[in-house]
C-alpha cells in the first residue's frame, strides 16, 4: 500500500507524491480560483498543460491517455468549467480514455451557505462518468485520487474527484486509508471460456470477422491476423469506428461496413458466421428496419466492454481481453477447420476505384488523400474529424500499424484538433497528421494555442468547403437547410491569430509541393502547422 505520510506533510504534498508514484506528471487544465491553492507553485516535476477552454483540456488529455496507454489528469475549475467539459467527456468515456478529473469546489467549511462558485457538481456530468468521488476529509484526497486512477484504467474512461479548495493545505495524518500501489488484472483465457464460440465457428461454412475500436492493440491485431488465415475469412471493420482493429493494408481487410440495416444485411449475406471483435454488433445510424443480418447467419461477439456484449443481438457473448480471446479461439480450431471455395467480398482496391475521383485537375479530398497515403510511414497516426470526407480518407490512407488511427467515438465535434495535440505530447516518436473539417476546428479552434504553446508538431489538414456539408447533405432529403454557408470564415486567420504557422493551398499542384515539403520532416517536427485546403465545390 502507499505509505510515507509524513507528521509534516500536506494533503497537497501529498497528492503530489500519489501523482508520481502512478505516473500522473503531466496535468492539462485551465485553472480558476477554487484551484490556486493547488496550482500556485507546483513542483518542478509536474507539468502544467494549459488549455483555452475546458473542451480543448478534456480532449488532449484523452489524446495524452490513449497515446500513454495509461491515465491522464485534468484540472477543472468548479461549475463552469466541468459544465464546458461535459461533452469533451462524455466523448472520453465512448473513446475509452482513462482520465482523473479533479473538479475545484468552494471551501467546505462553509458549504452549507452556498457562496459564490459554489458547485452542485455530484450528477454535472451525468452518466458519463465511472464515478465520481467526494472525499469525506481533507485526508482522504489523496487516496480518492489512487482509487480513481485505478478505477480509470479499470473500466477506461473518466473518474470525478471533486476537491474543496481548503482541503489543499491541511495537514496529513497517520489514519488515511491508502490505495494499492500496485493493482494487475489478469488477461487469461482458458479453452472453456471460449467454447461455444469455437463450437459456433468450427460448423461455419463461409465466416467472415467483423473488428473494432476495442481491437486497436499489437497483441489484438496478431491474434486476428492468424484467425484470419485459419478461416481464410475476409475481415470487415465496423461502421463509424473511432480506431482501426486490423491492418488495412492486409489483402484479408474487406473495408469498412455501412451503417444502414439494409446495406449491412447485404454486405454479410454471403457469410453464414460472423465473429465481431472489439465492437457491439453493430452500430447504426439512421434507423431501419428488419434484422442486422440474414436470417441463417449467427453472430459470435467478443469484447471486454460488458455493454458492448450485452447490447449486441449474438447467438454467442465473450467477455474478455479480444487478444486472449481470439488466441484462445484460434487454438482451439483444428487446422483442418477452414473450407475453401467460400464467398468473397469486393476487394479494396476495386472500391478505392470507384471511389476515387479521377479528375486530377480539382483539388477534392481524394486527390489529397490519395497524395498523402503514398507519402505517410506507416507509424503515422491520422486523427479525423472531416465527417464529409471521412469515407475517403479511411478507404485511401489505409492504417497500417496499431494506434494508427483515432477519431471521436461520440460523432461529437470538437475533438479532433486537442486530441491529436495530445496524443502527440504523448508520442513524440510517432508524427501525427490532423484531418478536420472548417466546420469542426471552429469547435474548439483555441486549442492551437496550446500547440504552438508547447511545442507540437502536428499538422493539420483543415478541409474548407465553406460548409456544414454533412448536414446539408442531410437536410436536403427533406427541405432547405435554415442555416447559412460559413463564408467569411478564415481558418487559417483564426490559426495565425493564435501564432500558428499557417499556408493555403488551392490547386494540386500546390498540394504535391506542400506534402513534398512538410512530409519527409514530420517525424522530427517540433511546431505545428495549419494546411488550408481550398477544396473545389461541392467537395
């Protein structure tokens, strides 16, 4: 157990002795005064984070724990600043980030009157929180702060720890209850808790595996990868999927399933098995109606999401690690299991082709995804928030190594331009390239602050088509959209006002000689960089 309270030490020395023995060095916040007592003066060793608004802090600490593998702190300021962060989190918990969230109060020897900044904070964030943690005395923060790191990485996703601002300086004593310093989880899967899936997939004529975000890890992928052969299945990625779960690269990947009932049944009907990894089967978007699949097909899920399970329509559930499970599921077919002859989906290529647009004259999305994809290496991470070009990019940048890809699981927006800041904080041995639509950086556009702030060398890929082009895409199957263009807005203004280095590019031309130029350095980059991309209408 933790120990070495000493006669001396404050709950707030204290605190900072928790956060180094777990690793939570790097804070991201943006302070009010319910927080100074905290942050004035921090120790040399504790790296303060500011964000410009409580979005930007939220999201580039998820980018920082998903990025780390591990969980990330973050300090909000009482009412207002876990009330602008509600969103930020509730994409954190579905993108599976751990996170500590120490939220400020009012000093809790006057509580009960109610002074000013004080917080009704216990159900702010609603549901979308693990918990959310009151320490009962002064005393007690530090251990609350173990606990919720460990129930952060637990179940990944945030945890509340809702701190009074005098409880900082109190002193410690010996009657704390302390966390384990050490928690492990085992990862083991036996032959029996796999049973009724192999019984499933060992009768399969035709299978085919369906991956998710759930499946982005280098053990998941390598247990996928030798299933795969041993059906000699296609694989197929789930719609709307925030991570990649396979490598795209591989001739096995058959691309990414749609989101419709109708569509989907389609896709999977030559497949009389199909094994979903690391997913729900399977999320929709607009609903229709009928089954998910053919009526014959059985569904085999694997997660270690209980939710994901429970929710999924399957003939058989797994829950447990996706890699122990789908090793365990690939032991314990025979060799022999696979049937050849079966089914094959479109190849990638073909649907890349019908895809891509072939006049190279117009500067579309594809024509600079289809530059880019020949020039990335294949440790390059791509964060997207571009919902209008996002098919595109998936299908033409193929991700080709585990944390290679990353969007918001919400479909919220406001995620993507913070998150890759934080992801690239937190692995700077990998560059890392930002894919956002004009709409969408206008979210949270003042995280580039904390870009340029601190040294962050992403690009980002602003795709400006002067419209909210989803919706209107949408809202045209039923009448005219009430809203008007985003013409007048400047992007790249708006970055340099915030002193990121900014270029417009407008022609192919201008594209081929930018990615020529940033590309080949992006690995060593050490300061970001805003790419306005004039899109040709209707883009």
């Amino acid at each position: 157990m933790l120990t070495g309270v000493g006669e001396s030490q404050t709950v707030r020395s204290a605190v900072f002795d928790v956060c180094r023995h777990y690793g939570l060095t790097t804070w991201f916040g943006n302070p009010g005064s319910t927080e100074i007592p905290l942050l004035a003066d921090l120790p040399d060793d504790i790296r303060y984070v500011l964000g410009l608004h409580e979005n930007a802090v939220v999201a580039a600490a998820a980018g920082f724990a998903i990025g780390t593998e591990s969980a990330a702190l973050v300090s909000l300021h009482t009412t207002a600043g876990l009330g602008n962060a509600v969103s930020a989190i509730a994409t954190a918990r579905v993108n599976r980030a751990p996170l500590v969230v120490l939220v400020g109060q009012q000093d809790r020897r006057h509580l009960l009157a109610e002074p000013f900044l004080t917080g009704r904070l216990g159900s702010l964030a609603g549901d979308y929180v693990l918990d959310v943690l009151n320490p009962p005395r002064p005393q007690d923060v530090p251990t609350c702060i173990a606990q919720a790191r460990h129930t952060a990485i637990a179940g990944r996703g945030p945890v509340v720890v809702i701190v009074p601002m005098g409880d900082w300086d109190e002193p410690m004593d010996a009657t704390v209850c302390t966390a384990p310093s050490y928690v492990a989880s085992s990862s083991g899967v036996s032959a029996g808790d796999v049973e009724r899936a192999v019984e499933v997939l060992s009768d399969a004529r035709a299978p085919a595996l369906i991956t998710g975000a759930g499946a982005d890890s280098a053990d998941t992928w390598a247990a996928l990868v030798s299933l795969a052969d041993r059906l000699d299945c296609p694989v197929f990625h789930e719609p709307f999927t925030s991570r990649a779960g396979f490598p795209q690269d591989s001739p096995r990947f058959a691309g990414f399933l749609p989101a419709g009932r109708a569509a989907l049944r389609e896709r999977l009907a030559p497949y009389d098995v199909v094994l979903v990894v690391g997913a729900a089967m399977l999320r929709q978007y607009h609903f229709e109606s009928g089954p998910l699949v053919a009526e014959g097909t059985r569904v085999v899920v694997v997660s270690d999401d209980p939710a994901e399970v429970r929710r999924s329509p399957a003939d058989v559930g797994v829950i447990a690690p996706p890699a122990s499970a789908v090793a365990a599921i690939d032991a314990g077919l025979s060799a022999g299991s696979a049937t050849p002859g079966r089914p094959s989906p479109t190849g990638i290529a073909d649907r890349l082709r019908l895809r891509l647009r072939a006049d190279g004259s117009a500067l579309t999305p594809e024509l600079l995804f289809g530059q880019l994809a020949t020039r990335v290496a294949a440790g390059t991470v791509i964060v997207e928030e571009s919902p209008s070009s996002r098919d595109a990019l998936q299908l033409l940048v193929p991700t080709r190594e585990p944390g290679g890809f990353l969007s918001a699981a919400m479909g919220g927006l406001g995620f993507g331009v913070p998150a890759a800041i934080g992801l690239r904080m937190a692995r700077p041995d990998r560059p890392v390239l930002a894919v956002i639509g004009d709409g969408s950086s206008i979210y949270c556009i003042q995280a580039l602050w904390t870009a340029v702030r601190y040294d962050v060398g992403v690009v980002f890929f602003v795709m400006e088509n002067g419209h909210y082009l989803v919706m209107e895409r949408l809202t045209e199957r039923r009448g005219k959209a009430p809203w008007p263009s985003l013409s007048g807005v400047s992007v790249a203004g708006l970055a340099r006002g915030f002193g990121v280095p900014t270029v417009e590019v407008r022609t192919p031309e201008e594209v081929t000689a930018l990615l020529d130029d940033v590309i080949p350095g992006l690995a060593d980059r050490n300061e970001p960089l805003l790419v306005s991309v004039a899109l040709a209408a209707s883009s």
